[in-house]
C-alpha cells in the first residue's frame, strides 16, 4: 500500500477545526485540560526545588530554623499543590465524559438533520461505522485529539517549570580553583552541551513517533481488520443469532472470516512491522531516553563536583533536566501522535461534511380542519442516486380526498419509492409532486412531513413504556393512547398487561419489560400512526405478521379507524384490497392499471388478474 502523505500544515488545520467544533458543543473540556495540565506539569518541580533548598541547607549551615521553614513549607506546598491537582483531575475527567456524549450526539443530530436521501445511503453508514470502529479500537479521532491535548499542555507547561529550575545550571561558573574542570565554563562547551541534550532529547520522541506512524500508514488494513473482529468476533454471543447458530453452524463462517484475516494476528501485516521496524523505533526510543539520563548525570554531576553548586542542587537540576526532557518528549509524541490522527479525522470530517442539498420550503402548510388534501404526482420520474435506472417512470396520478387506496405489485416494482416520494424523503428527478395545486419542495419541510403518518415494513419501537411508544413523547394523552392501541387490536393485550400504558417494552432497561410478538408490535406500530392522527394515513405491509383472524379484524373495523384520513395501503395481501376504492398496480416503476378491485380483476389479460388468481388458487383448491 502507498503511503500517504499527511502534512504538518494539514495536521494544524484539521485540529484546528476540531478545537472549534469541540469548544461550540462541549466548551468546558479544554479549560479542565489545561488546568489540570499546568497543575500537573508544576507541582514536581516545586517539590524538586524545595527538597534541593533543603538539602544545601543540611549540607552548608544546617540551622535548625531556617531548616524548619523549607520543611513547613514543603508539607504546606505539596499537599494544597496535590489538592488542587486532585480537584482538576476531577473536573477534567467530568468533562471529558460530558465530551464523549456530546460527541456522540454530534453524530446522532448530522444523521437526523442530513437529507435522508444521503442517510439512506450504505456508505453514509459504512462511514459512521468506520468513526465509531477507529475510536473504540484505538482512540482515533475526535477522542485521539482531546488526549493528546492534555499531554500537549503537559509538556508545554513542563518544559516552562523545567526552564527555569534548569537555566541556573549552565550559567553557574567553576571556580577558578577548579583547575582544568574549568573548561566546563567555556561557551562553546554549553553549546556543545545543549546541542548534545536537545539532539538526544528530540530523537526519542522522533523515534517513538516513526514507531506509532505506523497505525496510520496502514489505518484501512487495521480498520478492515477491526470491523471483521467486531462482527464476525462476538457473533456468536448474541442472543438473537443463537437458534441459527446451533441450526446452521455459521460459528464455521465467523472462523473462516477471523482466521483469513490476519491484520492483527501472529504472522499478520502488523506483526511483522511489530517484531521488525515498527519494534526497532521503539526500542531505540527506550534507548535514547536511558541515553539521555545518563548524560544529564555526567554533566550535573561534574558541575558539582568542580564546585559550581551545592550538593543539594543535584537534586534540584538532575531532576529538572530529566523533567525537562520527559516535557520535550511528551510534547512532541503528542504532535507525531495528532499527525498519525490525520486519517482518521478526515474520516469524521467526510462524514461530518456531507451536504444537505433538498430544498427545504418556505411556505406553511395549511392545517384544514376539513383535512381537504390533494396530492398529484405529474409525470413523476425517479431514479436513486448513483443509479442510472429508474424506479419509477411516468407516474401521473390524483389522490381522492378521504380514499382508501392499495398499492400493489411485485417486489422491486416501485411501491416503496412511490411512497418514499409522496412523503418527500426524495425528491422526484423529473416531473413534480402537488399538494393542492403547489411543489410540495415549496413548503416547510417538517411541516409537510407532519401530513403524514407511516407504518414502515421494518418499523422499530423503543425499549421504553408502551404509552411513550404510541405517543413518541414523554407527556401524552393517555385515553388518547389507549383509544389508539384498542383500534389497532390491541386491547385485549393491553388489558392484561401489569402496568398498562406504563408497561416497559422489552427487558434491556427493566427486569419487569413484556416481550411482544411480531403481530403485538405491529399493532403497537398501527396505533402509533393512529394517535399522531394525520390526514394521510400509510401502512406498508401493515398486517404482514398478524394471523388471518387478526387481519380480517384489523380489516373488518379499519373505515372506522381511519375515518376521514386519506389512507394508503401498500400490500402483497390481495384480499385486503378489495375494501379499499381505488387499487394501483405497479409494474417495472410504472402505474400499469388503475381502479377498483372488481374493475380490475375483470380484466383477464391484466397484471392484477394475473396476481389475484396465483394468490386465491391456493385458498380455493
């Protein structure tokens, strides 16, 4: 694989809008960071000086008062230093996980307000799931940023305490009594000396840095490899995958799938980086800094013996220029590692990044009482996005107001789509959609979607109590609910249920959570678009889990549920069409037929004949 280039100046840029971004959702993580950095980074260093004042002291004069004052002042020092320490690791840990939420909401709130054509997308998806997968393995991303922040203001202010417990060491003169030790005050020798520490000091972290580089030159292989462990990893503990587990054998797939890839096992891509490159930078970073320590002691320790300073500044400059390094160090670690965390935040921002293009209205939508609503499509083409085929091609058609129509067809006829356009989750790609003789794309967005409510194929209902599923909010109308619920067949159920509407759903946040039956949840489903109470009412599929006797009652009763809604019906279930007024019949993206059941099946040379007959010979033989 290529290496990609990532550059210093796209390092700054891109965390750079990072540091705006995370300061407008969580603006209280980077002060609690740098408190807690500069408190963390200082307090050795007073520690450091005061033990060296204390023993110069002892080694020199040793007076007993002056002695006390730098132990009181030690004590006193170190333990409010170590409480206000303690205080911002706390606040800095608090906001760190007020952090992590919000940005998990960040993403949440870019899926909900992204046009549903782009979150329809598989690879809108792919990408949320390659962010949530690059932060869980490793800290990549958003997460990668905040921590190496705190080590950047670590070593920032590190270096700064360092500097200046440090400086006195090379400005101290040997006493001409030193003889040849002497030389240890020539300029050139201080120079040669910190360009020696500086080199040793820089080549750690450089070392260290071309080690970890490597996460990011191979960032897609790890990726990959960390998506098949997650899913192919844990498979088999699910609970909902267990029965086909123990029919089917498929841990033999999950094995094939583990075993084949070998991004992170024994012989795999990055276990020869590991015990090759990638393993030798990080040894001969290990090595520098032994290297480094030891030449801090040499120079101390010959300043002092030639008599430059006491015995007690050993302590004192030993300890800052190892400190000193240490800051260096985990400063520029923490730039090698944001530069590594390139390839990962250009993933978050292709996400972050996607535009919203659907225009959104700026007409309301009138709210009629009457619920006078009349849509038109004319010459409605459309084909998805990246798609050079058309789902649906010439559709012209006019809804009745306060009609029961059912839509019908084989699979992959245009049903869905139709549907998804009259609801504006697209937009058409040629002709236009009319809401009483007006673009729908002209009106409020959101306002248009509340004249409608759906019962989708796959519809979902949330661990939460039955009356807050059929309201989708917190503080509903609870006869209105249950009015709901009774008209959709659920009644009897509701009854016995121990706590009514306040009965949980399901068992993953309450040990007293009912499970529902696919037909239970599909009523709950039908109630739910019942007590929103639009006037356009869509159910697709929406008694394909119910038993004929639940069916026919749902049927039987349903021109009293929807009363004066427009509803429509989509549906592989013939026999439910024939109580509805006006049936169209799809085929290939195109409105073939158009009319009632009795018109239709009339027609023996018709698609709807066609359908009917294949269905009701299996009833009637």
């Amino acid at each position: 694989m290529k290496r990609d280039t990532i550059t210093w100046k796209e390092t700054a840029a891109v965390h750079l809008r990072a540091w705006k971004e995370i300061r407008q959702y969580c603006p209280g993580v980077f002060p609690a960071i740098f408190l807690y950095g500069l408190l963390s980074a200082l307090s050795p260093y007073v520690s450091i000086f005061l033990s060296a004042q204390l023993l110069n002291e002892l080694a020199g004069a040793h007076r007993p008062e002056i002695l006390g004052k730098w132990a009181i002042a030690i004590i006193a020092l170190t333990a409010l230093l170590s409480l206000l320490t303690g205080a911002a690791d706390r606040w800095q840990e608090a906001a760190c996980a007020q952090f992590y939420r919000h940005k998990d909401k960040r993403y949440s709130d870019k899926l909900r307000s992204m046009d549903f054509a782009d979150m329809d997308k598989t690879q809108t998806h792919d990408l949320l799931s390659q962010i949530r997968q690059n932060e869980s393995w490793s800290g990549w991303g958003f997460n990668q940023f905040v921590g190496q922040m705190a080590y950047l203001t670590k070593g920032f202010f590190g270096i700064l305490g360092a500097a200046v417990l440090s400086v006195s060491l090379f400005t101290a003169s040997v006493p001409e009594s030193a003889g040849r030790f002497t030389v240890l005050n020539h300029p050139a020798f201080l120079v040669v000396s910190l360009l020696l520490l500086t080199g040793v000091t820089v080549l750690g972290p450089f070392c260290k840095n071309k080690s970890t580089g490597y996460w990011a030159r191979f960032s897609q292989e790890a990726t990959l490899g960390n998506r098949l462990f997650g899913a192919f990893g844990f498979a088999s503990s699910e609970q909902s995958r267990a029965a086909d587990f123990r029919m089917y054998n498929q841990q033999t797939i999950c094995r094939f799938y583990m075993e084949a890839n070998r991004t992170f096992c024994h012989g795999g891509v990055m276990h020869q980086y590991a015990k090759g490159p990638m393993g030798a930078w990080a040894a001969a970073a290990g090595a520098v800094g032994a290297v480094l320590t030891g030449l801090v002691y040499v120079f101390v320790c010959l300043k002092a013996w030639a008599g430059a300073f006491g015995v007690g500044s050993i302590t004192q400059y030993v300890g800052a220029i190892t400190a000193l390094s240490g800051n260096m160090s985990l400063l520029l670690q923490a730039a090698g590692t944001l530069k590594n965390n390139v390839p990962y935040m250009r993933t978050i921002y292709q996400f972050l990044d996607i535009p919203n293009t659907m225009y959104q209205g700026s007409l309301t939508t009138e709210k009629r009482s009457d619920r006078n609503y009349t849509v038109e499509f004319r010459d409605v083409s459309f084909r998805y996005p990246g798609s050079q085929l058309y789902a649906l091609r010439h559709v012209n058609l006019r809804f009745k107001v306060g009609s029961r129509m059912a839509v019908v067809g084989e699979n992959g006829s245009g049903k869905t789509t139709f549907i998804k356009l009259l609801c504006r989750l697209y937009d058409p790609t040629e002709g236009e959609i009319l809401l009483n003789g007006i673009d729908i794309r002209k009106y409020r967005y959101e306002e248009y979607m509340q004249l409608f409510s759906v019962v989708f194929q796959d519809f979902q209902l949330l661990s939460q109590p039955l009356g807050n599923n059929v309201s989708g909010t917190l503080h509903y109308d609870r006869q209105r609910a249950g009015k709901a619920l009774e008209d959709a067949g659920f009644g009897e159920r509701l009854e016995t249920l121990p706590q009514g509407l306040d009965t949980m759903l399901y068992k993953e946040f309450g040990e007293n959570g009912v499970e529902v039956s696919g037909g239970e949840a599909q009523k709950i489903a039908i109630a739910r678009a019942l007590y929103k109470d639009a006037p356009f009412i869509i159910l697709d599929e929406p008694t394909a889990a119910l038993d004929p006797i639940a069916e026919a009652e749902i049927y039987s009763k349903f021109n009293d549920i929807v009363t004066d809604k427009t509803a429509i019906y989509i549906s592989h279930r013939l026999s439910s069409c024939k109580f509805c007024d006006e049936i169209l019949v799809f085929h290939q993206g195109a409105v073939i037929q158009q009319g009632t059941h009795e018109d239709l099946l009339a027609e023996e040379t018709g698609k709807y004949h066609q359908l009917w007959h294949a269905q009701a010979q299996y009833y009637t033989k």
